[in-house]
C-alpha cells in the first residue's frame, strides 16, 4: 500500500496503466529457485558494498549462448508476445562475490533489429518499478519504440528478484486483500499505528520465510553487474540502454561500475540519486502535490480549494470506508486510486469522474484504479510487482526510520501536501520496518568519469520523480557526462509523450547526436512537433 515510485509504460486503454507489470493480474511465472539450498537471511546480512571490486566472472558466464525459443504467455489470461519475439535465461552469480558459486536465471525477451545491415547492437530496457517485469512489457509497447526496433535488437528483461528471475515472493492474496482492508496507513491511535507497523514488519517475514535465498542480493548493484554480463553474453561491446523511472537508478549506477563499458544510455523520469529514504518521499510529496495542482487548475478549480475538497473525502472515508460489493474503499485505497491517475494528464478526467462518484458515496472507480495499481485483477489474485519492488528498495537503502522520526514528519509533510503528507510520512516508517536484510547504502553512486554522454530527461509536472531528480543524476554523472533534457510538461515520463524529446532521444540513440545540455522541450514545442 505505497505510492512509491512505479513503472510507466502504458498511457490509457480504457482504463489506464501508469505503473503496470503483467497487465494487473495472470498467475506469476514459474521463478526457478537458485541453485544452492534455501538459507534464512538474518537482519545482521549486509549486501555487498556498490564500490566493492567483485572477483573476474568465470568463462561458464561470460561464454553463455543464450537459447532463443518461443515465448510463453505472460498469465492465463494474456496473449503470447508476438512471433518475432524469442525467449531465452542467462545465469548470473547469486553473489556476485562468489562468482563460482550458486547461480540464478535472468529471464530475457529479444526482437531482433529490423534493419540487419544497419543494427546497432542490443538494446536492453529497464521500465522501473522496481519489480517491473521487462520480459512482459517491452512486447506491450513496441510499437512506442519501432523506429528504435529497426536498427536496434530490443531486449526486455526481468531483474533478480523479479518474477521468472527467482521473484520475490512475501504474501498470499489473502493476507494481501486483509491489509488492505483493514490496516490504516495514517494511523491516528496507538491501536492503528500498532497494527501498521505490525503488518509491514509480517511482510518482511513473509519475504523472508518464502524468499530467504535471494533477498539478501536484491540490490540495484547486483542487477547492474548482471547487466555488464548480459552485454557481454549478447555480444555487445557497450551497454546501450533505455532506463525509466528506477530503471533511471540502474543505469546510473551501471555507469558508475562501468563507466568504460557504457555506449548510449537514456535515463528517462529521473530518480534522485542524491536523495535517502526520508528525501524520496518529500520528493514524493511534493511531486503528487504539485500535479495534483496542475490537475485541478485544468479543471477549473481553486488548486487550494479543491485540495481541502479531496482532504474531506479522505477524513470521511477514514472514518467511514465505502462499500463496493462485498469490499471496501479505504482511505488508504482511495489515496492510492487518486495517485494513479497523476502519472499521465491523459488520465485526469479518470480522477475527475471517480472523485465525483465518491462524494456520491460510490466508491468503485476508485477502488477500481487502486487495484490497478497495487495489481489485482477481477478475481483478487494480486501479481508480485510489490513484492519485489520493497525487497529491492530495503536491500539498497540502509535507512530504517522509526515510527517516531515518521510522526516527526508528518508536520512537515501534510504542509507541503496535505492530501499525500502523512501517507507517505509513515511510509518511510513502515516500507523497511524491521526488514530481515541490511541495506547496502544511504543513497546510490552515480559518478561515471570516463562515461560517454548519458542523456538524462526530467519532466517538470512528474509526480513521482520530480524534475529536479534529473538535474541531480546530471551533477552526480559528472561533467560531459550526465546531458540533461527538460520537458516542460505533465506525467511520468517523456519518450513518447513529447516529440520533441522522443525526436532528441531518437538522433541521440540512432544516430550518436548529443543534444546540448540544458536543452528544454515545452509543452507547446511538444504539441507543434518542435
């Protein structure tokens, strides 16, 4: 129950897809196990340090020859990807400390280039979450990247952790749905907090019990290294990559372990690389505030007025939840519907006709667009994006605030947003409560001399990594390094949205041209095809 930062891939198809997996539903794929017995991890394990020099990987690595077939349906209820994609594994080193030691699959999907005599290479796609699984989405969305698709082999992939790459695993639909509808994620008595704080610590334990092998490797350092290794295994000789929303942290720190091995990465919905646990979420705040702003004065309303129309429903709704069928509308769920539609403008009058409803006292739509987000589909099977998407976030951040720094926030918080405040104030508190693994590091390393240029492309309305996350990943990346693009618009995410970027980010791919740093794309140089 967090609106931390998600994939963005899918605009609006009927009902939208701002943070999707597997198309909100589908049994996950069977995850082989790694190849070791299941050990525990205790709360004392620590992840490798992100600086750490690693041993060479050995030739039964590195000389893989990936066996392309046909690939499965994604659930039992999606289709096949199309017949030019081919499915394959890679083994990486569970630790790659041990690189001789046990191994886990990387699960890849692959569409050759359509124009052979002109391929660039591979280019390998990462659509945030964390948790989100490449090897479903890229197929969803290629034709957003067919011009890329021609010269380029693109290749989605599932990260350690992640769905078939032994994915995590913490919780049971049932016990899913029973959070949901019973714990308050702004609790105002002793009892709630009690309850809240109980609840996620259960998740960790759940993670743990069911995920106790590979939950101590879950880091973004550990998923960069296995990206040098899937460059190498592919034949590339440079990493060309497309990163979005956390897929922008991946290719941030993949430029800092390998700053010589990087070709033409994009980072795209930028993540501050500079910010800790507590910072993220003031981004946050700020962030879903400012486009719940930006929302509102679109629709005619007082910004300040309708804020406090929305902070009613959300006291009412805590007092009293909605019935729909035989669920409810929580406050917490109604937060979390609110916040979906602010990933892209295209899905405001969504949020429009589902506040509406609300006050009516129906609670469907929202409750609909919250199940979306926190992907459970129509007969309450919950896939496992928010499984691994906290298993990764806790085995990075080494930051554990207690209920006590939360509630120190919350004054702050509500003042910068008194809608989103004092969720996403105890949510600091309770993403990594008494998580069983030790975080690696209080914020990632980006510094990459030695890099060629990295386009990085902030978008000023972004709720969820807001603009000024990408003037940070540029500082951080260094000089001549980090290309900062600013797209003057609304939503998570640039490349396809704003011609005028996905025109910068095409030349810059395709063609090797570097855009001047600094240079801004508007909203109305967006629309005329500037």
């Amino acid at each position: 129950m967090s609106i931390r930062i998600r994939a963005a891939v899918l605009a609006v198809t009927g009902l939208l897809v701002a943070g999707c997996t597997s198309a909100g539903g589908g049994a996950p794929a069977t995850t082989p196990s790694p190849t070791t017995a299941d050990a525990k991890p205790s709360a004392t394990t620590a992840a490798p340090s992100a600086t750490a020099t690693t041993p060479p990987l050995p030739a039964a690595l590195t000389g893989q020859r990936p066996d392309w077939r046909s690939c499965p349906a994604p659930g039992p209820d999606t289709a096949k990807p199309g017949k030019n994609w081919r499915c394959a594994t890679v083994k990486v080193p569970l630790d790659h400390a041990k690189p001789e030691g046990a191994t886990i699959p990387i699960a890849l999907i692959r569409k050759e280039a359509g124009r052979e005599a002109d391929r660039i290479g591979s280019l390998l796609f990462n659509f945030g979450g964390p948790g989100a699984s490449g090897v479903d989405i890229l197929p969803q969305v290629e034709e957003d990247y067919g011009k890329l698709g021609e010269r380029y082999d693109l290749v989605g992939f599932d990260p350690r952790g992640v769905s078939r790459s032994s994915g995590v695993v913490c919780r049971t639909d049932a016990e899913q749905a029973a959070a949901e509808a019973t714990v308050d994620v702004t609790p105002d008595s002793a009892a709630e907090e009690a309850a809240y704080l109980k609840d996620n610590a259960a998740f960790g334990a759940g993670c743990a019990r069911r995920s106790g092998t590979v939950l101590p490797h879950t880091t973004t350092t550990a998923t960069a290294r296995d990206l040098d290794l899937i460059r190498q295994v592919l034949g590339d000789d440079k990493l060309h990559y497309f990163g979005i929303s956390y897929g922008t942290q991946l290719g941030g720190t993949y430029a800092h372990l390998f700053p010589r091995n990087v070709g033409r990465i994009v980072l795209d919905a930028v993540v501050d690389p500079t910010a800790d646990a507590v910072g993220h979420a003031r981004h946050q705040t700020i962030g879903f505030q400012r486009a719940l702003g930006n929302y509102l004065k679109s629709t005619g309303q007082d910004p300040e007025a309708g804020t406090e129309r929305i902070e009613r429903l959300l006291r009412k709704l805590d007092r009293a939840p909605l019935t729909v069928g035989e669920r409810k509308l929580t406050e917490g769920l109604a937060l979390t519907g609110i916040a979906v539609t602010l990933y892209g403008q295209p899905n405001w009058p969504l949020l429009t006709a589902a506040l509406a409803d609300a006050e009516k006292g129906r609670g469907g739509a929202l409750l609909e667009l919250a199940d979306f987000y926190n992907d459970r589909d129509a007969n309450g099977h919950y896939a496992t994006q928010t499984h691994s998407q906290r298993a990764i976030s806790c085995a990075d951040s080494s930051a554990r605030p207690t209920a006590a720094d939360a509630k120190a926030l919350i004054p702050e918080f509500r003042r910068l947003s008194p809608v989103f405040g004092a969720f996403l104030a105890w949510d600091t508190a309770g993403w990594c409560a008494e998580w069983p693994v030790k975080g690696e590091r209080a914020t990632p390393e980006a510094s990459a001399p030695g890099s060629a240029p990295v386009l990085v492309v902030g978008t000023t309305g972004d709720p969820a990594t807001p603009y000024e996350g990408a003037e940070k990943m540029a500082k951080e990346l260094g000089e001549g390094v980090g290309v900062l693009v600013t797209n003057e618009g609304e939503g998570h995410g640039a490349y396809g949205t704003s011609s005028c970027v996905t025109r910068t980010v095409d030349a810059y791919l395709l063609d090797g041209k570097v855009p001047s740093y600094g240079k801004t794309c508007s909203s109305g140089a967006a629309r005329s095809g500037a």
